[in-house]
C-alpha cells in the first residue's frame, strides 16, 4: 500500500470515527428517553393521582349543586303554577257567584227577599273567604314542612360526603408517608385501593340508611288532605245552611237557590 492510500485510508477512518461520535452524542439522550420505563406504581403517581382526585371530587360537589339548584327551581315554579291556578278558579268563582247573586237580585220581590239576598252573598262570600284561608294554611304548612326536611336531608348529605371525603385523604396520606418510608408499590398500592373502596362503601351505605323523602312527607300529606277535607266539609256546611235560609225567605225550590251555591264550589 502506497503511502498515499495509507493516508486516504487514515482519513476515511477518522471522518467515519467523527461522524458516529457527533450522530452519538445527538441520539444518546433520545435513546435513553425513549428506553426509560413510565413511572409505576402507586408512589411513583401518587401527585397525580392526588390533583385527579381533588379535580373529580370538586367536580361532584359540582353537579350536586346543579342538581339541587335545577330541583328547587322546578319545585318553584309548580309552586307558582299551582297558586296561579288557584287564583283563575277563584277568578271564575267570583264571575259566577256575581252572575248568580244579580239573578237571585231579580227574583226578589219585596226588601225582605232583597235583604235575604244580600245576607246570603254575604254569608257565601265569608264561607269562600274561610276556605281558601283554611287550604292556604294548610299548604303553608306542608311546604314549610317539605322545606325543612329538605335543609335537614341536603346538610346530612353534606356531612356524609365530607366524611367520605376526610377519609379519601386520610387514605393518601396514610400512602404517602408508607411511599416516603420506603415501602413498596406493590404493599401501598392493595391497602390505598381497599381504603378508597371502603370509604366510597361506607357512603353508600349511609346514603341508603337515609329515609326517602316520600316516606318522610307522608304524615305531612296525610295531614294537607285532612286540613283540605275540613276546610272543604265546612264550606259545604255553610253554604247549605245559607242556601235553606234563603229558600226560605224567597220561597223557591231548594234547586234554585243551590244553583248559586254549585257556583262557588268551582
């Protein structure tokens, strides 16, 4: 070999050398990246396993207070709708016992049958009047009562899920000072996961040990109903005996002077 190829040779070598240490050098961290594993285990992921766990939990205080807000303005605008309701009947009451009372005007003949008349619009109106106050109370009552079992119902689930939730962290730091101790994954991770498990079993149960609010509302609804029947029966009362005194003093058919009285029964 020439002493010109020896060097052509040499130089080939270090151009090639020099190359595979720059391409080295380049790759090297990539490599290493891409050959070192994901953290794993509990330890190695109990930060992120911490901020998933505040996010998702803050997430569920979320939608249970969506789900309340969504609740009470549903319950308030059956409330409204039902007072509204009421007010149009008592609307087309009044029309009807006014377009009664004019009738009943007309077939007065003397000042006693026109004075009999007017006590009993009287008599009507004061038997309308202590009704509708009589079911009003008695709504009031029932609604007062569903409010109150509802703030009971909402601050006990409260407390249940800040029990839960006092628990979950409990968990995590119970984990992290075993992973700070030098425990394994493979101990702190069963004993986290039973814990977590336990303390979300233990919410379930409590939430089931809590009695429906149908069962808790049924002596109030029995009540309503009763309140309503009396207030009912005592209207009726005193319509038929302003309707027989007026029968008398007129002197018509019993039926005429209750086509009146089956005007404010709307």
């Amino acid at each position: 070999m020439t002493s010109l190829n020896r060097r052509v040779l040499r130089l080939s070598v270090t151009l090639v050398a020099a190359s595979f240490l720059v391409w080295f050098t380049v790759a090297t961290p990539g490599l290493l990246r891409a050959q070192t594993p994901e953290p794993k285990g509990i330890c190695a992921k109990l930060s992120s396993m911490t901020s998933n766990t505040e996010l998702n939990m803050q997430n569920r205080l979320n939608n249970i207070e969506g789900k309340r807000t969504a609740l009470n303005q549903k319950r308030s605008d059956r409330q409204t709708d039902k007072v509204n309701e009421r007010a149009e009947k008592k609307i087309v009451g009044d029309a009807k016992l006014a377009a009664k009372a004019e009738a009943l005007y007309a077939v007065a003949a003397t000042d006693v049958q026109t004075a009999a008349v007017a006590t009993f619009v009287t008599q009507v109106d004061a038997a309308v009047a202590a009704r509708v106050t009589a079911v009003n109370t008695a709504i009031a009552v029932w609604h007062n009562e569903g409010d109150r079992a509802r703030d009971s119902r909402i601050a006990l689930s409260d407390s249940l899920i800040a029990t839960q939730t006092a628990a979950v962290w409990s968990a995590y730091a119970e984990s992290e000072v075993s992973c700070n101790g030098g425990v394994v994954s493979k101990i702190v991770g069963p004993t986290h996961k039973a814990a977590i498990a336990a303390s979300k079993d233990q919410l379930s149960a409590d939430i089931a040990a809590v009695l429906p609010m149908e069962v808790v509302m049924a002596p109030f609804k029995v009540s309503l109903k009763s309140a309503t029947d009396d207030a009912h029966k005592s209207f009726t009362d005193a319509l038929q005996a302003a309707t027989d005194n007026l029968t008398t003093a007129l002197g018509v058919e019993a039926s005429d002077a209750e086509s009146m009285a089956v005007a404010t029964e709307s």
